[in-house]
C-alpha cells in the first residue's frame, strides 16, 4: 500500500469510474453489506493500494439516506483507509420525467430519464476525502435551455428536439456535477469540479449526446475557481479517438486554468494489445488509455477518466492503476499542497 500522502507536503487527486452499479435499487446496498463479491473486492483493493487524499468515485449507485455510499467508505476503513468527509449527492440518472427526452416515439425508458438509467439514482456519484470540504455548488440540476453559448441539438425546422416540452426539462448535467472545496487550516486548497458527462454516442443524427457533452464540458470550462481549480471525473472524451467533439476535451485539456498531466500505465498497451491488436489503429497513446472496451462490443479502448490540477499545481507524480478485474483504471494525480 502507498498510504496516504506519500509525502507531507503532497494531495494525491483521484478518480474511478468503479462499474459498481448495479441493475436495481438497493441491490448494491445489499452486495456491500454481504461482503465479499468480486468487483467491490476489486475495486477496494485498488482504492487501498493507491490510497488517495481526495477520491471521486463514479458509478456508484445512489440512495435516499446515502447507505450505499456509507458501506464503500466503511469497507474501505477496514482496509486501513479512512475519508471522514464525503459526499454523495443526488445524480440526474434514472429520474423519470414521463416525457420522450431521446425522441423515439416511446416514454419511460431509461432514455428518457434527466439522465440514462434504469431506476433513481443510478450509477452516482461519491466524492471522499482526508481533508474538510466547504460548502457544495451544484449545477446538476442546471437546465440545458438556460446555459448560454450552447449547441443544443434541433429538429431541421430549428425546434428543439425532440420537442419544446421535452427540452424544457433537460438538464445538461447527465449524471452530476458538483463544485467542491477542499479545505486545509480553514483555506481553500483547490476546489474540485467534479461530474460525469454524457457518453457522446447512443444518439441520431441530431447528436444529441455528442452535444450535450460537448456543453458540459465547455460549461465546466466556463465554471472553473478562479485559484486551485481541479476537474475530475468521467468526461467520456478521448482526445484523439472519440466519436464525440473532440474540440471540446481539447478546450479543456488546453485550458488556461489547468494542466494535464497525462497518467499512464503500460497496461494500456498490453490491453490493447490483447483485444486482437485492433486498438493499435489509434492515434492516441494506448498507456493513456483508461477504458478497455473490446472492439467487438464497444468503441475499443478509449481515455475517458481525467483528473486535471490547477495549471499552478506542481505535479510530482501521476499513473493508472487498473484493479485486478474491470474495464476502468483508477487514475491519480499527486500535486504538491502549495500552489
């Protein structure tokens, strides 16, 4: 185990899309009580060993009174790591509308929830930490129609799609997004912006889910602390290789504000390569790469997890980590405390 801090004066910044999510309410809850299944003892393992200061956790489903979110910090105490500030707020994810949001003719999907799922709370989002945290921003529940600069996708005569209803009550946040303080001697440290952004495929024509991403990160660019500024989280945008605007991960990773590190990992090579060679095509670096989804099934291995520090930040160290089962890399970032 690395422990935490592994030097006084260092943050280490990490996030981890974990794919704990599971198929219905209270099913997650059930699995972390039990103890011992496979992919949360993966997933503990691989948060133990790189033992972060600051940990953004996605895919986590999410509960009324935050059970879920409890048990994963309680087990991860058992393994010698303890985060006694969290928070675990409510995700647009499976919140039902009973309007056609994804304009197939049908309503109740997961689709047409304020964001993908298949019941509440979905595939959340927890964020922990050594440190005190200051007081939350949410922008979850910012609505699409009233973000300015936006690219909102429409029907050929110039009206929203799928309809005016419809788009009425889209947020543009697909999972969450949070802005958090991180708090050290009562000072503001750096102030996270987490979020999942939506996937940019799954869609028509109208790019609906390639816009919508593309607005999400642009209004994370938008939104950043004016000092210590940090983005973590899923952003489900390759710079090279991703079927979504790439323009717009480049914005950010080029943001004035920030820095991009760059973690990598030589797994990402040996994977790609062990999924028939086919990934090798691409034009990106493999090692960056931080989702291995097979070319058979999916867009083949892409880099969609970031953690970017404040363009002040000195990085001293940074990599991936992938757990011993699972397609995500747990991704970490070490910077120094003084900005």
């Amino acid at each position: 185990m690395l422990g935490f801090a592994a030097q006084a004066n260092t943050l280490r910044l990490a996030t981890f899309n974990t794919e704990l999510s599971r198929d219905g309410p209270g099913l997650l809850v059930r699995d972390l009580a039990k103890g011992g299944v496979p992919d949360i003892d993966a997933a503990l393992d691989a948060i133990a060993t790189i033992a972060p200061d600051i940990l953004l956790l996605l895919d986590i489903d999410h509960d009324l009174h935050g059970i879920a979110a409890k048990l994963l910090r309680d087990a991860l105490q058992e393994k010698g790591v303890f985060y006694p500030n969290m928070e675990a707020l409510r995700p647009n994810s499976g919140l039902r509308t009973g309007l056609d949001l994804n304009g197939d003719g049908r309503v109740g999907d997961p689709q047409d929830a304020l964001g993908f799922g298949e019941f509440p709370g979905q595939g959340g989002m927890v964020l922990l930490s050594q440190y005190p945290l200051g007081p939350v921003t949410d922008y979850t529940g910012t609505l699409w129609r009233d973000v300015d600069h936006t690219q909102p996708p429409t029907h050929p005569d110039g009206t929203p799609f799928p309809s005016t209803a419809a788009f009425a009550v889209q947020p543009l946040p697909y999972v969450g997004h949070w802005q958090v303080p991180v708090l050290i001697n009562e000072n503001a440290l750096a102030t996270i912006t987490a979020l999942h952004a939506s996937p940019p495929v799954f869609d028509g024509v109208e790019d609906q889910n390639g816009r919508r991403n593309a607005d999400e990160l642009a209004f994370a660019a938008q939104h950043l602390a004016d000092k210590g500024a940090v983005v973590m989280g899923t952003l489900n945008l390759d710079p090279f290789d991703s079927e979504g605007r790439l323009s717009a991960i480049d914005a950010l990773l080029h943001h004035p504000k920030l820095q991009d590190p760059q973690p990598s990992s030589p797994l990402g090579q040996t994977r790609a390569t062990q999924d028939g060679g086919a990934n090798l095509r691409q034009l990106g670096d493999p090692a960056l790469d931080t989702a291995d989804w097979r070319d058979e099934d999916g867009p083949g291995n892409l880099r969609v997890d970031y953690v970017l520090p404040a363009a002040g930040f000195t990085v001293l160290d940074k990599g991936l980590h992938w757990p011993a089962t699972g397609r995500r890399a747990l991704v970490w970032t070490d910077i120094a405390l003084t900005p």
